[in-house]
C-alpha cells in the first residue's frame, strides 16, 4: 500500500533534519574535531550516584514508581522542585513534569496554535523547537539576537505590524540565558521591558531554559518567570531541563506557569504520553532531596569552564580580526559572525578539508527567513587541547 | 491575562477524563471494593530484577544510555525486541520505541489524521486512545464488539457507507487481545477477513496490543501484524506495551510497521519527545535479553488466573440469569451486559451504597454513540477474596 497519498497534510510537508544530515556527512572523516555536536560531556554524568539512586528507589519505592502515575508529574519529584524554585514561590497546580523540554514545549504549543497562527521566537533560535512549531502549522517571526538579547525595538515593531495586518499572536518564544545557538544572555532590563511588552500587548511568554545552571562565570540573572513572579504577573511560562545537568537520556523536564495553562497542558500530556517515566522522575527528585545537585552543578563548571576558556582564547589567538564572536559566561555554544559575502554553509564544506566541523548559522533560522554569515561552535563535548587544534584549523580557512 | 480565549480549537474543546471524575466521586468510601482501574497489581512488579538491572546500567553503561538517544529508539532494546518478535521477522528500519503505547498512537494517528477525517473503531474501546483521535479532530465510526470480535459485516457496511459519503477513512483502530474495555479475543478467521478487507479498501490497520502477553489458558492467535507479516503485506502496524507485563511506571512500549510509517512516527517522535527514556530503553533491553521475561510472565499469570476465576465463579455463584458476561482466557477485563434497559451510569450510582465501584460501558464510546446498558469490572487489582465479596455486593443491586 502507498501510505505517502494518506498522510496528514503536517506530515507530507516534514522534511528530515538538515543538521542530522549535516552531521552525518561528516562521518568517516578521520580526525575530524567536531564543534557540531549539542551534546553534554559524559565526564559530567554522575554515573555513580544515579546507579545508587535507581536501585534504591526501585527497590524500596517500587510498588509505587512503577505503577502508572499522574500526568502532572511524581507529587515527591514535584515537591523537590517546589523547594528548589523556591523564589518562584509554587503550587502543585503550577508545575507538570515532561519528557525533556521538548515533550513541554510540544504540549505548551499545542494548548495555543491553530493552523497559521503566529509565534515570535529569536533568530537564529533552537532549530527543534522552531520545526515543531512549524510542523504545527504556526508562523513564524524572527527577532534578532543583540549581544544583551532580543531586540526589544524590532520586537515592538513585528508586533505592531502583525496586529496591524490582523494576525494572531499566540506567544513569544524565548531562550534567555546562554542561547542556543549563540550563547547570548539576554540583559535584566530587557527581560523587564520584555515583560512590559508582552503585558501591553497580551501575548504569553515561553521562556526556555535549559543552561540556566551552566554559569561558569559572573553573575546570575533572575529568570523572566521569577521576574514576573515578583511583579505578581501570569503571563509567562518557563520551562527547565536535567539533560544537561544529569543527563539529556533521562529526558527529565518540568514546566512552571500560570495553572491554567499547566491545566491544559495536562491534558495534552494525557493524550500525548499518560506520564513521563516515573522511576526516573522519582530518581531527579530524590537527588535534589538529598541536595546533591550543588555539587553536580560546582563538577559541571569545573569541567567546561577551562573549555570554554580555551576556545575563547584561541579564537582571539588565532582567529582574523575582522571576525566577531559572542563571548558566553555558561552554556554550550559560541557564535561567530562572519563578514557579510561569507557563508557558514560554504565555510563547512570547506572546513572538512581542513577536519574541521560547526553548524552553519543557517540552520538556525525559521524558513525564508535564514541569514548565512554565521557559525555555531560548540565547546562542551571536546576537552581543551582538542578545542584549540580545532580552532587553529578553523582559522586557517580564513586565510585561503 | 485571560489565556482561555487564545487556547487553540482543540484545546478549548477538550474536556477533563470523565473516568478520573467518576473514580473520584468514590474517594472516602470507606471499605469500598473498586472493579473500576486498569491498574496491574504491584505484586506483579520484577522490583528486585529491576533495581538491579537499573543499577548494573547506569554504573557500566551511564556514558551511552545517560546521552541523548536517537529518536527511533536504544539500539540494544531495539535489537532485543527484534529477536523476541522473530515470527515478524523484524528490520531496525520497522520499529521505533516510545512512552507506553500512548505516545506511539499519538504519532501515529499524527502521521494520517487531518480535521474531519474518519478513523474506525470498535464500540466500546480504550477511552484514552478514543479521546485523543477526538482531540486530534478525527470522526469516529464505532463498529460494534461481538464475542469473537470487531463484527466484520457491519465494518465493510459501514466502510461502503463512509466511502459513498466521500470520507476519508485515515485508518482501523484495533485491540484483538482481551481488549479494554470488554475482555473480547478477535478469532483468526476475523483477523484474517480484517486484513482482506484492508487491503480491498485500501485502509491502513492499527493494532494495539498491551494485553496479548497476559494469557493465562486457551490457545495464543497469532496476532494480525504476525498474519500480515506472513502474508508478505504491509497494511498492519501494531503497538506492544511493557506496562501490564513490568510496571507502567516505566512508560515502555515499541512499535512495528512498515518502515514508511515507522520513519515517519520517528519525525514526529523529534518534536514530541526527542526520545524515550534511554536509561529504561536499556534496562528493559537488557531484561529481555537476559531471558528473564518468561519467568515474569509465567508469575503474571499465577497471580491474575486466580482473580479471573474468582470473578467468573463469583458471577455465575451470585449474579442473575438474565445477566450476560465475557469470558476472557487473559487480559484485565469482564463485560458485563445489563438488560436493555438498565443504565450502568445509574448502577455506578447506586453501587456506591454497596461500596463497590466499577466504569459504567457508557464511557468506553467515542462521542455520541454511547450505549448504556454494560459496565466494566477489573480483576487484577483485588485478590480472589475481595472479588467474591465485591461481586456478591455487586448482585444485590440487581435484586431491589
């Protein structure tokens, strides 16, 4: 049978990851160094500490975790991260646990997008999300990125303009904090006159954040959602991660916002999964109980921070001064930009030659709205010496 | 903010599960016997083998199964699964894990389901599955539950009836396995007609399979993926859950199809989930491969045989002659046909007077085609004694 002439009209129009593509392009390249990849260190996985955890929790809360469980999450996982959002000042009703953000964010989506609907996002922004609200049948308009965050102007502008034209705004899609892809932290006073904004004009807020906790250096900023919080304010929704503070295998999230939408949120879950692993959420909660998560998070920083030292260094060291590059203090990723006629697609056919591999900045953008002089480097998964060889290399297309 | 006014269509529409309302509404009963869950008993967990194997996991396998894993599912859990369904002859290409079955028959369902569109199923069916096909905006054709099955007449009548009305049929939505929620078995000879009538009208079968492994007598039929398979067709895809067999806590199931399908569910798999867990993708792999689920089967069925014979002894001990049940070899589930004009919703109510609690049939029917008279007992949540004393309750309602 030719199921290809029954499929929805979402599912013809999905192509495959171009970055998964990429990626696998570069396969069998001996020696190749990869600043491609998105994923943690194993050095940071706390193996043994988990290996513990799970059989304990099996062991003596068995009958419980491994019954079916609510969709809104473990109530022991739940009240651990109560007490560790505890600026946040949570109900129960306020939290659902989830698949990694993903699963979240696919359910948050849900609750508000109908066929040609409108959400804002950053541009470039993370390339998952981004096709899941496209293959939702959203819209999609992109706001750059300044070295402080979102440009709040052209914010305003896009807003005015979609009104204007009568479009429906659903939300405004986030990542403040280390972004991925270009490793910038968007400023106090713009998530302030971020919430403004989306006050004035009555469109919820998604932040997502999954390097919040992966500061390795100077000092945190309150989160939108704690912002609002303080302020008494409903209109934004957070969503956080384990992946890269345990592990992404575990796929451990939750969700904070307004119990309404946590309601709805639920109720997709249900239809959408039942429950995320109750096990694995019980383990995530008795690991914050036990606060052993400081001390994860103090061994994360202690393994990436020289990495990101590194590759900092030697892009200055190496790399051609008409280049710029955002300059993190956390997370996983440094953005270059390239002069203007260059393309970071061309760069990475080019930079295989030399061994060497990065996401094109392309890959980044919602459709039709893609710009091509830029480059995403990672520095999580190579150790030091390795970034630096990478680097040089990556200069050396730059001379040709 | 006012957020229900932008909630999306299908969200504003959803309601809060019915089920979870009426099993609420028995809450403080005090020495209530309840027939209403799907739960399995906690006696059934492998907690000991499981603790350890979560254990032996993370310690020696943390670096591989606490990463990111690939959307289609754990290489090793995929690689077990294909040697334990060697009948079906499996390709890595032709499966693809997830979160319980649910999640898989989101996918799915995602794959072919646009707004309008039909899907068939049996009258009554699982509920959860029923809803969701609702939220996705799928139509649902109800086809009526007979002691052998799907009735295979009316299903072509009503097949023609859609195809003159010009609907599109996206596909059959099937539990042949001492389904939820009437405890029926399909015979081989309907699933044969079922697959030739797919194959006539050229509709995509959906078989969802959670109970087949809970037989505790009478002959196993080979399931109608296995027939197809044998049959060189391609038109069955069937999902197969680990929840009634080591604990729905885990959230573990996989499914099997046409590797069109199976890459399409794993697109969709991205935006939803990322993956499953990979930490119990790998335990449950691991389990299998240790051939230690014979065992655990085998201790299933020494728990719920005595439960089920509890409960048809205690019908047939108790209940009045003008009653009609099933009489299932396996599974959770008996159905229990009042006389015509008895309600099961007003049993439910009164029932609790007898504090004893079961889900009224009414429930079990996609929207608008409810009947009224049946209601639903579960025998694997209560030991033997507690079900003779539920059913004797039971019958006294049946002589005021």
């Amino acid at each position: 049978m030719d199921y290809k002439k029954i499929f929805s009209q979402s599912t013809r129009k999905q192509g495959s990851s171009m970055i998964r593509e990429l990626v696998a392009s570069t396969r069998g390249i001996e020696g190749l160094i990869s600043f491609a990849g998105g994923f943690p260190s194993p050095k940071t996985f706390p193996t043994k500490e988990l290996s513990e955890l799970y059989a304990d929790v099996v062991k003596n809360e068995g009958c419980e975790v491994l019954q079916y469980g609510a969709s809104e999450g473990d109530p022991v996982f739940k009240q651990a991260l109560i007490n560790y959002e505890i600026k946040s000042n949570l109900k129960a009703s306020e939290i659902i646990t989830s698949v990694g953000s993903t699963n979240a964010i696919f359910a948050y989506a849900k609750c508000f997008i109908d066929e040609g609907d409108y959400v804002i996002c950053e541009a470039p922004s993370f390339l998952g999300t981004v096709v899941a609200f496209e293959a939702m049948g959203a819209k999609l308009q992109g706001i750059e990125v300044e070295d402080d965050g979102m440009d709040m102007v052209q914010l305003e502008v896009e807003i005015q303009k979609l009104i204007a034209d009568n479009q429906k705004i659903k939300f405004i899609y986030t990542i403040p904090e280390f972004q991925n892809p270009t490793g910038v932290t968007m400023s106090k006073i713009k998530r302030e006159r971020l919430i403004e904004l989306a006050e004035l004009y009555d469109i919820p807020i998604l932040e997502d954040n999954p390097y919040g906790e992966l500061r390795y250096c100077g000092q945190r900023i309150d989160s939108i959602f704690e912002i609002a919080r303080m302020q008494n304010k409903n209109i934004v929704t957070s969503v956080k991660s384990f992946s890269k503070v345990l592990g992404p295998g575990m796929r451990s999230a939750y969700m904070m916002g307004d119990e309404v939408i946590i309601a709805k949120v639920a109720l997709w879950m249900q239809k959408i999964i039942v429950s995320s692993d109750c096990v694995t959420q019980r383990v995530v909660g008795r690991f914050l109980e036990r606060n052993m998560l400081d001390a994860q998070l103090q061994k994360i920083s202690e393994i990436y921070k020289p990495s990101l030292n590194a590759m900092l260094d030697a892009l200055e060291k190496y790399m051609p001064s008409t280049l710029k590059w955002t300059k993190p203090e956390g997370g996983m990723f440094i953005w270059i930009t390239l002069p203007q006629d260059m393309s970071g697609d061309e760069l990475f056919e080019a930079a295989k030659a030399e061994k060497v591999c990065f996401i094109p900045g392309s890959k980044f953008y919602p459709k039709g709205q893609e710009k091509y002089n830029a480059i995403r480097l990672n520095f999580t998964f190579a150790d030091p010496a390795t970034i630096e060889e990478g680097v040089k290399r990556l200069a050396r297309l730059f001379k040709k």
